[in-house]
C-alpha cells in the first residue's frame, strides 16, 4: 500500500457542543465554562463538518493503517454527537466504504468497519434510508459472520452488528427470521460442547458464540408471541448446559439469557411450568454462591452479582430496578428486555449513551421515553455551579472523610490499652 498519512484523530474538543463534556452532552451543569467566550456555534459545526469529511475521504486510502484510523475517528464522532442531516447526505458514501472496509480490510478495519455501521444505524434510526443500508450491508456481515476461514474477532464484531442493525431498521419479518437464523447457527454450536470429549476449537470460538446468542436474544425481544414460544420451546431445555462453559462471559451470557427467555415466557402464559425447574435452581445457586479457588476474585464477585439476579428472576419472578441519570431525566429498568437492550446500545455508544439518550430520537422511542427534553438558557443557567462552589463542596467532604477516618483509627488504636 502507499504511505500511511498522518491523521488527527476525532478528540474530545470536536465532540463537544459548546464546550460541553465528550460523555454526557448537556447532561452535565459543571461542563459548561464559567463566564468563558461565546462559542460560534456555526463556525464549530462547519470546522466539525469539515474534519468528518477528510475522515469519510480518508477510509479509501492505500493504507490500512489510515483507514482504520479514519475509522475510528468516525466512530468516535457518531457515537458523541447527533449528525443526522451531516450523515443523510453521505449515507450511501459512508456504507460504500464499510462495505469496502469488510470485505477486502483484515481484522481491526472489519472490526472498526461494522462499529460503524452499528453507529450509522443509530444515527439514521428506523425508516427507508436505514433499510437501504442493511440490503447492501446485511449479506456482507452474514458472509463474515459464516465464514470459518475469517478471524474469530472480525466474526464476533459482524455478529453484534448484525443483531443491531437489524434491530434497528427490520419492518420485513422474513428479514428478521432469516438473520436470527443465520445467529443461532453459530451460537447452537457451543451447545456440542458437552458431547464433544474433543472440543478443543470450542474454547477458541466461546467469544462469537457470546456475542451471536446475545445479538440473537436482543432480536428475540421484538419478535411475535407466536415465534418467541416456538424460540422458548427450541432453546430453554438447551441453554442451561452453556452454564457449566468455562468461559466466564459465557456463563453470564446464557444465565442473562435464561432470565429473560423466562420473563418473556410468563408473559405469554401465566402459568408457565418448567419441567427441570429444580435443577436448575440448584445449578443458578451454585454460581451464585461460587467459592472456587481456581477462579479470580474479580470473576467470582462479577459472576456471584449476575447470577443472584438471574435466581431470584427464574425462581422468585422478580427483577432488581435500576435507575440511568441522563441529565435532568430519569430512566428505569425495569426488566430482562429493558436491560438487555440498554445494555447493547451502551456497549456500541460508549460514554455517549447518555446524550443518545437525551437527544436520539430513535433511542427515546425504543425505551419510551417521548420527545427531547429541551433545555433553555436561562435553565441550564440555573443548573450551573461555579468553580468555587465546586472546590468548597469538594474540600467539605474531604475533610468529611478524613475526620470520619481518624475516628476509625483513633479506635483501633486504643485497642489492648488498659488504665
């Protein structure tokens, strides 16, 4: 290839709105600068603009090196900010270098390249435009995702965005049925495992059958009644033997997927009966109270958190809320489809997840959460707090911490003193 060129990748500088802070967007008060210029919002926009077209240039260079770097820069500016009428005017562009990317790149470009076609997806939301884009996308990441001559990292990344994008645009129920399919064809395989004495490879491919099986359970969430108990009847009696996998993301993966296949079933019938119920109690209370010393701490806390949730949602049919602060809303979870989604998008989104959750239309409506939230001056004036005010507050509860410290301390040391 020719000479790799020099390029500036997106920073945190572009991605702010008026200096406002790469995560949250506007979620954040504290972001805002005290008492600094004017920001001209247009010429900002334009300068954006500008460094998001060399980049879109940049990904049909000679070398790898450069598109992928172009990649993630693109990447980095799709998930912070929302440039629907910036990407509208290029989507067919944009798809024609991912496309490009997949096809002939190797395993870092393929994974940068469906990141961003995940990212895209987000950006256009559900309608024709998006549509379009998984017709010419779609059969590329299923070939990737089939492919066993491909690396196993490449495979994992078009699997996710094969579940994501077709999340996103699928209104054609033969479409959906099909990707699903095309899924479930790699994660079953990791079900040969406890037959096959000599699965070696098995360890090897754990990571693609994790992201394929939880790509599939997220589209499992949208769709009908009818196909989700054909789903239930197929795969319930079969999943729980993935939870004796000795991959750890595994595990977590079909323990997750379990306490949903469970919540959507209940709901479909009330009176749902699971013929090896205590069996696999007893195998969910095993992970949920693991003390083997083979395993590291970190993977044991992790696992023991997880799979307490999971127990209480299969046996007790009870689920932990949780609460997502996104600026002055409020969201929450408040089931396995919610959770799963959530999580799936804030794997893609990143730090940007909660201004996608404050300004994407096509994310509000997924998790119901109506229109933006517009916020005006004289309000986003009012949530502002200084800098002063911040170190007062700041050196308050330190000197909160350390006196509450020294107390601790002062009592241990007077242990084993007699008068």
């Amino acid at each position: 290839g020719g000479q790799p060129r020099n390029v500036q990748p997106f920073s945190d500088e572009d991605a702010s709105i008026e200096t406002m802070s790469h995560c949250s967007g506007f979620s954040d008060p504290a972001s805002f600068t005290e008492d600094g210029p004017e920001v001209d919002e247009e010429a900002t926009q334009e300068d954006l603009e500008y460094k998001l077209k060399g980049f879109i240039d940049l990904t049909l260079d000679k070398s790898a090196k450069t598109r992928q770097a172009a990649l993630e820069s693109l990447k980095s500016a799709f998930s912070s900010k929302i440039l629907y009428e910036f990407v509208m005017e290029r989507r067919m562009t944009l798809t024609d270098s991912i496309e490009r990317c997949i096809k002939k790149g190797k395993s870092d470009e393929q994974c940068a390249a469906a990141g961003l076609a995940c990212l895209l997806c987000v950006q256009m939301g559900s309608g024709i435009e998006s549509e379009e884009i998984f017709k010419t996308l779609g059969p590329v990441l299923k070939k990737i995702v089939c492919d066993g001559t491909a690396s196993i990292q490449a495979r994992q990344a078009c699997a996710t965005c094969l579940g994501i994008c077709c999340f996103i645009v699928t209104d054609d129920i033969t479409e959906l049925y099909s990707t699903m399919e095309c899924l479930e064809n790699i994660f079953t395989k990791a079900y040969q495992r406890d037959r096959d004495t000599n699965g070696v490879s098995s360890t090897h491919n754990t990571v693609l059958h994790v992201s394929a099986l939880l790509a599939w359970t997220l589209l499992l969430t949208i769709c009908p009644m009818n196909e989700v108990k054909k789903k239930i009847e197929m795969h319930l009696h079969k999943l729980p033997s993935l939870l004796s996998c000795d991959d750890l993301n595994m595990r977590i993966a079909a323990g997750e997927t379990l306490a949903l296949l469970f919540e959507l079933a209940r709901e479909t019938d009330a009176d749902f009966f699971y013929e090896d119920m205590d069996l696999l109690t007893e195998k969910l209370r095993a992970l949920a109270t693991d003390g083997n010393k083979h395993r590291a701490k970190v993977d044991k806390r992790k696992q023991r958190s997880v799979f307490r949730d999971v127990l209480r949602a299969v046996e007790e049919r009870d689920f932990p809320t949780e609460m997502v602060k996104f600026g002055p809303e409020r969201m929450y979870i408040d089931c396995w489809v919610k959770k799963q989604t959530y999580e799936t998008f804030k794997e893609i989104l990143g730090s940007g997840m909660q201004y996608h959750l404050q300004s994407n239309d096509f994310l509000r409506n997924v998790f119901e959460l109506g229109p933006p939230v517009m916020l005006d001056a004289a309000t986003l004036k009012t949530m502002k707090i200084s800098r002063f005010e911040r170190h007062l507050y700041n050196s308050a509860a330190f000197k909160a911490r350390t006196k509450a410290r020294s107390k601790c301390r002062d009592k241990r040391a007077d242990v084993g003193e007699f008068f």
